[in-house]
C-alpha cells in the first residue's frame, strides 16, 4: 500500500514532537531513537527510515520550523504591502516565536552547536534551503518593486542572512531579559544598519572601490610580472573579465 505525501509529513512532524518532548525530557544525549519511535507511536524501522540519527532529527526540526514561518506569513493577508525591512523583521519574529514553544530544546541544540561541540556550526547550514529560498523571494520583490536597487554580490546576501539568523537566535539564546526584551531591540537595532545598507549606495560604492582597487594595483602588479612569468597572462585575463563584468 502507497502512503500519500499528507501521511508522510504527518508521521514525520508527529516523530520530530516526539522526539522534542523527550529530549526536553531526558537530554539529548540519554534520549534514544527507539525510545523516541514509541514515544511517537511508530515502529523501529519507520523512524530509522524517516531519521537515520539524531542529529538528523535536529535538522528536520529546523527545516520544519522554517516550513511553518514560511506558511504563516502567507497567512498575513497584508504581507505584500510590507517594506523589505517588516518582511525580514517578521520573518526572524516568526522564527523566534516557534522556538519559545520549544525553548529548552533549542537551548541544548545550541549548546551542542555553540559550546560543547557535540555538533559543528557547519551542520546547521545543512538546513538552510527554505530559509534563504523566503529571504531570495523578498529581495528579488523588493528589486522588482523598485523599492531597492539591484546590490551587488546579490546570490550571496540571502547566505549572509542566514548568518545573521543564526548570530540572532544565538543572541537570544543567552538573553535573560524580561520577554526577550534585550534580543528585540538587538533585531531592531542591527535590522536598522541592515535596511540603511539596502537601501543607500553603500554597498554599491564599496564594490566600485573594490574593483577600481583591483583594477588599478593588482592588474598593473601583475603586468609588471607578467613578462618573465607567463603564467600570471591567465590570472590577468580572467581578473580583467571580473572588472568588466
């Protein structure tokens, strides 16, 4: 018998809770997936074909919390009149409100991430396809609408979200201020050099100095080089290619 797309998602998203309530429980550490499959009310073999390990239980936790926020803000009927600003703010607001559900568990995922080691930073970017695919969306709006101009290094600046994601669930992790007080203003605060950024021509600037740098030290070096080492013709011409892009 076939199991439809709907029972799947539905028996991985009951698996993940299960295995959030007892890890909260034991730790995750002590927690195991077989206990976590008879928490859940499944078999051995379907957990271990759903997650492996524990450590992809973790990514599937993030991945489905980046799912939800994705769904809730298509449910805010007024999304699309938002600045650039209000959607990455809300976007961040949302994450942040999905955790509090779970704060315990994502307190010990960081502390394996963050302190311990028990898991790499590295493998937090294994869950980042739907977050930065949201963040894409909205600059590529944005840069439709007119509201900012095309910056340069565009593919990157969704990567360079998700590093300011993670700085502020980080943040917000260790905040101990009265309902996060601390954490909302650190997001008000960094979201506003983020927004004067996007919108002015800082970045657009720098990236003018930075190829006229490049044009006029490193390929005039390598000119004077270039006559007793020809390999430095190649590097010449594709640096040459770069500026004139």
């Amino acid at each position: 018998m076939k199991i439809s797309q709907s029972a799947k998602a539905k028996t991985k998203a009951k698996i993940i809770q299960a295995s959030v309530d007892l890890i909260i429980q034991k730790g995750f550490k002590n927690a195991s997936l077989r206990e976590i499959a008879k928490e859940a009310g499944v078999s051995n073999p379907t957990i271990y074909n759903y997650f492996p390990n524990k450590e992809k239980l973790l990514y599937g936790y993030i991945e489905q919390q980046h799912i939800k926020s994705a769904l809730i803000l298509q449910e805010i009927e007024d999304f699309h009149t938002y600045t650039l600003r209000e959607q990455l703010q809300t976007l961040l607001e949302t994450q942040l409100e999905l955790y509090l559900e779970d704060r315990e568990f994502v307190v010990q995922i960081a502390d394996m991430v963050f302190h311990s080691s028990t898991l790499k930073i590295d493998t937090l970017y294994k869950t980042k396809e739907k977050f930065v695919e949201i963040v894409d969306e909205m600059l590529s709006v944005a840069i439709e609408a007119d509201e900012i101009k095309e910056p340069p290094f565009r593919e990157y600046l969704p990567l360079f979200f998700w590093d300011y994601y993670i700085a502020v669930v980080a943040y917000w992790i260790e905040d101990e201020s009265e309902s996060f007080e601390n954490t909302t203003q650190f997001i008000d605060h960094s979201m506003g050099v983020i927004e004067a950024l996007l919108y002015s021509s800082v970045l657009n600037r720098a990236s003018d100095l930075g190829m006229f740098l490049l044009k006029t030290h490193l390929l005039s070096a390598l000119e004077r080089y270039s006559a007793p080492k020809k390999g430095f013709e190649g590097i010449k011409r594709k640096l040459e290619g770069l500026v004139h892009v």
